[in-house]
C-alpha cells in the first residue's frame, strides 16, 4: 500500500511540476516577444527621426529613447547591418545617415 502512494505522489508531483514548467515558459516567450516588438518600434521612431534631421549621432538616441549608450549602440549598429542607415566616422563625431 505504501508504494502505492509513493507512486501517486511521484505522478502528482510530475504533472504539478510540467504544468508550472509550462506556464513559466509561457511567460518567458511572452516576455521576449514584447521586449523583441519594443526593439523593433524603437528602431522605426530612430528612422523617423531622419524626417527631421539629415544626421544622427548616438547620444541623439540615448536622450531620444532614455537608453544607455551600449543600448543606442545597438540599435544603429542593427540598423547598419539592415542597410538602412550607414555610418561615418569611426570615433569621436560620428554620425550616421539613412540610405535612399
């Protein structure tokens, strides 16, 4: 009888933890789908800024988007790398500009 029970609490204890196990990893892909959309939004308002300036430098996007420098690094490297901004300079004043 004891190893009946043992069986019942082990398969009620795999079940309790796959469901948990599920729900976190639910939330988890929730989680990175948002943060994945937000990057992707702020990187359109950075291509929108073009509308109103003809360069841009990266401490414009750090005060624009109220990130850190290695975040507004980021973004313009991404956009680089899409084709859709291009860079000039390699230190101190740089700046870039959207292509087309």
């Amino acid at each position: 009888m004891t190893a009946f029970y043992i069986i019942i609490v082990g398969l009620i204890g795999a079940w309790l933890g796959y469901t948990l196990a599920s729900k976190r990893k639910a939330k988890l892909n929730s989680y990175t789908q948002n943060q994945i959309r937000e990057k992707e939004e702020r990187k359109t308002k950075i291509l929108e800024l073009f509308k109103t300036q003809d360069q841009i430098a990266n401490n414009d996007i750090e005060k624009f988007h109220g990130v850190s420098d290695a975040t507004a690094t980021n973004y313009l490297d991404e956009l680089e790398k899409e084709g859709k901004i291009t860079q000039h300079g390699e230190s101190r004043g740089t700046y870039y500009t959207k292509n087309g």
